[in-house]
C-alpha cells in the first residue's frame, strides 16, 4: 500500500494592528457575533459549497443520507493528549430497522488510546457495549430505528497518542514533532450486506472502510502550532496561548489533521484547485516538487475521469514509516524521500517523489470518490491506483517514458516467482511479501491485461463511467465486472476468473 495523503489545512495566523492619531474618538459599530458552526441545522450544506469545485456542488443536494458530523478536538499542550466531543446524526439508509449504532474506534488497536464517555442518544443517556479490544463501540438505540429515519447521537471522547510510527505506518502518532490524528474520531461503521461490517484490521494494509460524510470541526490548539486538515477552512480565532480554527470537509470518507510547530507552506492555485504543500524548513525543493508533480497529477486523472471534487489539496511532509497515505482532499508523504537529490533505496529521492504523490493523487478517485471495502477488496482501491499512476507516467511522459514504473510492477510480482496468486483476496489472507507483490504489483498489471482485451477505447470508457456512476458510493467487483462487459459488450469471466478471484 502506498499510502500517501496530504490533507492540511494551513492555520497560518497574520494579526495586523494599526494605531492612528485621532483627535475624537470615532463611534464604532458593534461587530455582529460569528454563528457557531455547530449551529448550523443537519440538513443545511451550505458551509461546505466553498469547498468543493463548481462541477460537484450539486453533490450537496444528492447525498441525503450522509451522515454529518460535529467535532471538537483539543489538542493539549505537550502535543498528543487530545480530547474531543461527537455529535453525530446517522440515518438508517438500509431496508431493514436498526437497533444500534456501532463505531470504530482506531486509536485501540493503532498503540494508542481512545476513551469514550457520556454516550448519549437523542439526548438520553444510554450505557454502550464494546467488543474488537475495545475497536468497536456498539451504541444501543432506544427503539428501532426505521428505515428512512434519523437519530443524533453524542458522546466525549479522550485520546492519548503513541509517541512512536511503529504501528501501521505511524498514521496516529506524535513523533519527530509532528502529530498526525488518523481516524481519531469515533467512526461509523459501514453497514452493508454483512451487517455492521467490522473487524480488527491487518497492519499491513489500510484500516477503514467508510460511507461518504459531512464534517463540521472545530479544532483548538497551542498557538505555536501549524494546522493542517482536511476540507476548507471557515475561521481561524486566536485568544491567549490558544488558537482555533474551525473546518467544513465533504462529502470525504475520513476526515484528517496534522499538526507541527516547525512547517512552512508553499501554494499554487491550478483552475479552481488551490494545492498547499507544507514541509519544515530545509524541504523546500522536495515540497515544491510535490505540489508540481500533485498539479499534474489532478489534471491527468480530471480529463480521464471526472473532475477532482475539491477546491483545496493539501501535501504534508510526516514521518510515516509508508512512502504516502491518502486521505479526502490531502495526502501525507514520507519526509525521508524530501531531499529529492539525495540517494534513497538505489536511486534518487525525485523518483520516489513522483511516483507516490502520484499514486496518492490518484486515492482521491479510487478510495474518496469511488469507495469500497479496502479490507476484503484493497485491488479495487491500491491495485487500480497503481494502474492509474502508470497511466499518469504514460500521459506525461509517453509509453516509452511509463516503461520504468511499468517495470517497477513487474519487478513486485516477481518477488514472489510471479505467481498466479488471486489478487482479490482481503488482506488478511496475504502474507507480507504477497501482499505488496500481488495487491500493488500483480492487480495493477491486471488492468493492463483488461485494457488490452477489451481494447484502449472501451477500457476508457469503462473507467470513465465507473468513477463517475459510483461517486460517493461503495464499489463492488461485481460492479465493476459488470460495467466492464457492458462497454466491450463480451463476457469477461475468464480473465476475471484468471486474474482475480480466488
């Protein structure tokens, strides 16, 4: 998994004072109060239509199921004890009656620590049950909820932070002085046609599997802290030694902060898209490269499959022990391939930067905007995305300029004698060494297979509408079978049945 994902939101805080010389006082007028974001009615988007380009803003009135959040977090003074409150409104999208709510809690099974507190439904208390080690917060309902009906559920929660990346690439961590929060929320689960579906995740790959949301977030900090988040900022207050700044993100599948004393942001803005790229200082070339190779990469997958959502995207420098990490609307890259000119694994740090934003990039259209279950299916999110970054090498450079990360596959099957393991296995049943071979090499040379049987045409035809019939929604391998036969009009079982089922 290359999980790059850079999503911060810049707190970058400018007070200007301006004394002048009057001989009378002038009257003033007394400034109206600013609403609290969490004022704002369930039903309402209209805090989040700044954030997203013209083409998606009619997503707001299509989405009427989706979940909204309200968070607060509070970051403490030594940087990795947070606590935070959750207001949630959840409707039953489902055609059966729900008699409880279940939420993951990631930070329990990531080295952390997440405690819950003062659960409440529709504003009674009510006394939750936990189960995966204390990853799954199983919320009863008073009564069932219908299909069709709504229910605002509350709680607190407090969290302490590893202070080490040994655990799943560092994704919740404080380390190196940067804090990055990963799914430090509680998060509902995704209901599907197993049920709830939830399960203690492998650490090799990713760990969520989550519906499309509205984020409301109020952030409170040291004011020595950069703030780097996900979605578009609304207001940014600072009072004492606190700053706090107050975001509006979705529909986004997760949402995400990174927070360091030490970055500096560069920005470019391309059409409607504003790309920010933080990094500490020394990082300057690396971050700059980043931003460029991210402007690239946007436009390549816009024109080949629908426009990116977003009008911000966000990079940031972390010390994740993954090369990247995707995240809606920001990616995280490794800060150990930020000097671009010097030597990494054989080659040059340039070459790895432009092959994981790249892929990264790509995780915006394969994991935010087209989602699936990244734990039994990771080939419909990270072997596809391998195959759309060679696709970006190809549009950039040419075949012959592609050759290179066409060979960088090949050379991941071959770690394992490029054997014909399946590659839509969950992660689970991968070893280590399979995993990275098959999921990330084998299952991207899958979609060159399927390129050159149904032909350049139909493929990207395919592609096209699959990304865009299935914006915001949940992929499936039948779905995207079926699709695929639709546009070269053939029956695709034997390739299918080749290549990827076990």
């Amino acid at each position: 998994m290359n999980r790059l994902f850079v999503s911060f939101l810049s707190l970058s805080l400018v007070l200007v004072s301006c004394s002048v010389f009057q001989p009378k006082a002038t009257p003033t007028a007394t400034p109206s109060p600013v609403p609290d974001i969490f004022d704002t009615p369930w039903e309402d988007r209209s805090l989040f239509k700044s954030g997203l380009v013209t083409a998606e803003q009619a997503t707001l009135d299509e989405l009427p199921n989706a979940s909204v959040y309200h968070l607060e977090f509070k970051i403490a003074d030594d940087n990795y004890h947070v606590t935070g409150t959750e207001q949630v409104r959840y409707t039953n999208a489902e055609e059966v009656s729900l008699e409880a709510v279940h939420f993951r809690l990631f930070p329990n099974i990531l080295g952390g620590e997440m405690i819950v507190s003062n659960v409440k439904v529709d504003e009674g208390s009510v006394t939750p049950d936990y189960e995966l080690e204390d990853s799954l917060l199983v919320v009863p309902l008073p009564k069932p909820l219908a299909p069709g009906q709504s229910v605002v559920l509350s709680m607190e929660f407090a969290i302490t932070v590893p202070q080490s990346v040994e655990l799943n690439y560092g994704v919740l961590a404080y380390f190196d002085e940067v804090l990055t929060l990963a799914h430090a929320y509680p998060m509902i689960a995704v209901y599907d046609d197993e049920g709830w579906n939830a399960e203690i995740p492998p650490q090799s790959g990713d760990v969520t599997y989550a519906d499309a949301s509205f984020f409301l977030v109020k952030i409170e900090a040291p004011k020595g802290l950069t703030l780097v988040t996900s979605g578009q900022r609304l207001r940014a207050d600072e009072a004492g030694p606190l700053q706090t700044l107050s975001v509006a993100s979705g529909p986004a599948r997760d949402f995400y902060l990174v927070a360091s004393p030490n970055y500096e942001e560069i920005s470019q803005t391309f059409g409607e898209v504003t790309i920010r790229s933080y990094a500490p200082d020394g990082f300057e070339k690396g971050a700059q490269m980043a931003l460029e190779i991210a402007g690239q990469a946007i436009e390549v997958f816009s024109t080949r499959y629908a426009p990116f959502p977003y009008t911000e995207f966000d990079i940031v420098a972390t010390p994740t022990l993954a090369l990247g990490i995707e995240y809606p609307g920001m990616i995280a890259i490794t800060s150990r391939i930020y000097d671009v000119e010097q030597n990494y694994r054989g080659t040059t740090g340039s070459v790895y930067m432009e092959s994981t934003v790249a892929h990264e990039v790509g995780h915006q259209w394969f994991y935010n905007l087209v989602g699936g279950d990244q734990l039994d299916d990771p080939w419909l999110d990270e072997s596809l995305t391998q195959f759309v970054t060679l696709q970006y090498f190809t549009d950039e450079y040419g075949p012959n300029g592609a050759q290179g990360f066409r060979s960088s596959l090949e050379d991941r099957w071959n770690n394992v004698g490029r054997a014909n393991i399946p590659i839509g296995r969950p992660v689970a049943e991968y070893s280590g060494q399979e995993y990275g071979a098959i999921v990330y090499g084998r299952g991207a040379l899958f979609f060159v297979a399927l390129q050159e049987k149904i032909g350049t045409e139909a493929f990207d035809a395919f592609l096209r509408e699959y990304t865009q019939t299935l914006s915001w929604g949940i992929a499936t391998p039948e779905a995207l079978q079926s699709l695929a036969e639709k546009h070269c009009a053939c029956d695709l079982d034997e390739i299918f049945n080749e290549w990827v089922y076990p």
